[in-house]
C-alpha cells in the first residue's frame, strides 16, 4: 500500500521560507509522477506544483518563481521549497502520487496534509 507523510509545515512571517517534504512508501517510487496541492477554506483544490517521473516541473501561475518542487529518487521523497511566502498562500498542503495523462496531472493517492501558515 501506497503511504505519503508530509513534514515541514508551520507558521512563518510574509515574506518568509518554508520547505515541505513528503516521503513515499510501498511504490516503486521513481515511475509515477508527485504533485503538491493546497486547500485554504471556501477555495478550491489547486495543484501548486507538479513533477514528472522524467523530472519535469509544473507550477500554478500564483506560486511560479516563488515555488521550487524537486524529487529525489534514491530517497523516495519530495520536497516543496516555498520562497516569498504570501497570506494568500496559507492552506494546507497535500503530497500526492499519480500520472501525467497527456498534460494533465492526476492524483491517485494522498498524503495526510501539513498545514501552512502565513501571517504577522
């Protein structure tokens, strides 16, 4: 069975940094694709930042420069580094696991979720 277990969240000042790491269990971690997601009350779902079994990264328009996704292989796990952070971007935060179908990511497992806190 497939775990994810997020790490790294907290609370930070606007303008601060945070790195999230999510680590896999129970897959053969190094074909399937990692994405993070986010959800703040009353929005919806977004996928923050996504990554190809092959390495290739994928941003939201809200977090691109400010946002790095990486994995490691050999670890099993993946990383967010959060720079520049904004209020707008508290929410908790989701690793997932799935597929790139044509561009389109799709989550098929989740992580429990660590919350993001952005606030003076």
């Amino acid at each position: 069975q497939v775990q994810l277990v997020e790490s790294g969240g907290g609370l930070v000042q606007p303008g601060g940094s945070l790195r999230l790491s999510c680590a896999a269990s129970g897959s053969i971690f190094a074909i399937y694709a990692m994405g993070w997601y986010r959800q703040a009350p009353g929005k919806q779902r977004e996928l923050v930042a996504g990554i190809t079994s092959g390495g290739t990264t994928n941003y939201a328009h809200s977090v691109k420069g400010r946002f790095t996704i990486s994995r490691d292989n050999a670890k099993n796990t993946v990383d967010l580094q959060m720079n520049s952070l904004k209020p707008e971007d508290t929410a908790v935060y989701y690793c997932t696991q799935g597929l790139y179908y044509s561009t389109d990511y799709r989550a098929e497992y989740w992580g429990q979720g660590t919350q993001v806190t952005v606030s003076s």
